[in-house]
C-alpha cells in the first residue's frame, strides 16, 4: 500500500476513533532520535531476505493462536517465515518456536520480545500517539530493529506500508517484501481477546471492550483489501 492510498485510510481511521494525529507525529520523530542515537537497526535487506519467495506465517494473539502454533509445530518445514503479531511471540516461544520477525507497537509481554530479539528476531517497532513511554523505556534495549510509523509521511528511518494493527501490519509487511504466499495463524477478528493480547487479564480470553473490537474489525478490513489488492495470495490456516 503506498502512502497517498494509506493516507486516506488514516484519516478516516482518525475520525472514526477520535485521534488525533499531533501525537503520532511526535511519537514517530521520537522513535527516529532514538534510532539514530543508538543505531540499532538494520537495512531492510535484512527483512527482504526473510521474506521474499517465501511462505510466510503470520501469527496474530486471536483464540485459535495456540492451535495454529501446535500444528505449525507438527508440520515445521525449514523454508518458512514466521512473522509474531506482538504478543503471538509468547506462545511461539512456548513452543521453541523463534519466530523470524516481530511487529510490535511494544504493548504486549515485553519479556518475550525482548527474549525473542535476543534469539535473533528482526523486531518492526511502531510508533504510534499512546505508546510513548514505550518507545522510550524498550527501544534502546532491542537491537536489529526496523522503525514504523502510521503518520502518513516519509520519514528516513520509519517504514510505512499500511495498517493498523500488529496483525494486518504483518501482512503488509509480508506483501511489501514479495511473499510467495501468506498464512494467517491466530488471526480471527472476532469479539475475544487472549492473555497473549492483553497479558493483564483475569483469564485466558476473555471479551474484548469496544474499541478492541472495532480495531479487530479494521484489521479485518486491512486483510481482505490486501486480498483483492495485493500480489501475494492470503490464506488462513486450518
């Protein structure tokens, strides 16, 4: 997705939710200091690697996560990619299973990430107006990072390649970079959360509130526009 086309999905997006886009901005000039301070990121040769003409697997924290992962597990094939929806990570890592490459806005188990970076996993961490704090505490403890921003400019350190949340992010992602195809794991859009997605909960899944609902329905929408619009073909797992 380039960015005039993103351009017009954000600004709907700021409507609909009431954002503002002040806060993305500083959030994304921010992560570029520290990016450039601590030169902890790597060229996007490195994402291309991973990604072009392979399948990639794309793990989202939905209630059919762990499923996905056993059966991933049961079938492990070495000429994959596997891409973690933030805190799809943990329950990846549970099986032994690294994944190849995270994306992040950093509000998952950040334990995980962490563990995962540290493993070898390439993290894209988002900037976005409400993780700031994030941004600041996390980053400069991550190495091989790539930057990403959802303010719809260019920006020498930041990628934008459309989407809104972790999950359909990956997928823009896997489709900027050439996959052969696209697996969707964990990705349900439906009306539940996992302690994978929100680690503070009581129980496992539980019913998301309001406005995670309606981002699982923007996601949606993200995934089935890439479907009609993009190179590589998307399917879910089984």
């Amino acid at each position: 997705m380039d960015l005039k086309t993103w351009g017009s999905f954000y600004e709907k997006i700021l409507d609909d939710f009431g954002y503002g886009s002040a806060e993305d901005l500083k959030s994304a000039e921010l992560l570029e200091e520290i990016i450039e301070k601590f030169k902890n990121n790597v060229n996007l040769s490195e994402i291309s690697k991973k990604i072009f003409g392979k399948e990639v697997y794309v793990f989202g924290a939905g209630p059919s996560l762990k499923k996905h992962v056993l059966n991933l597990k049961e079938n492990m094939n070495q000429d994959i990619t596997i891409i973690a929806a933030d805190g799809a990570t943990k329950a990846l890592l549970e099986e032994n299973i690294v994944p190849d490459i995270i994306v992040s806005d950093l509000d998952g188990d950040i334990n995980s990430i962490l563990k995962s970076n540290d493993l070898g996993s390439i993290v894209v961490a988002h900037a976005h107006g409400d993780n700031i704090d994030k941004l600041e505490k996390y980053i400069e403890l991550l190495k091989n990072i790539v930057g990403s921003t959802q303010f719809p400019k260019k920006f020498d350190f930041l990628i934008n390649y459309g989407g809104f949340t972790d999950g359909d992010r990956c997928c823009f992602l896997a489709e900027e970079f050439g996959a052969k195809k696209i697996i969707l794991c964990g990705m349900d859009f439906g009306i539940y959360v996992t302690k994978y997605s929100r680690p503070n909960i009581e129980n496992d899944v539980e019913l998301a509130d309001e406005v995670k609902v309606k981002k699982l329905k923007y996601a949606e929408m993200f995934v089935n526009w890439l479907i009609e619009n993009g190179n590589s073909p998307v399917e879910f797992m089984a």
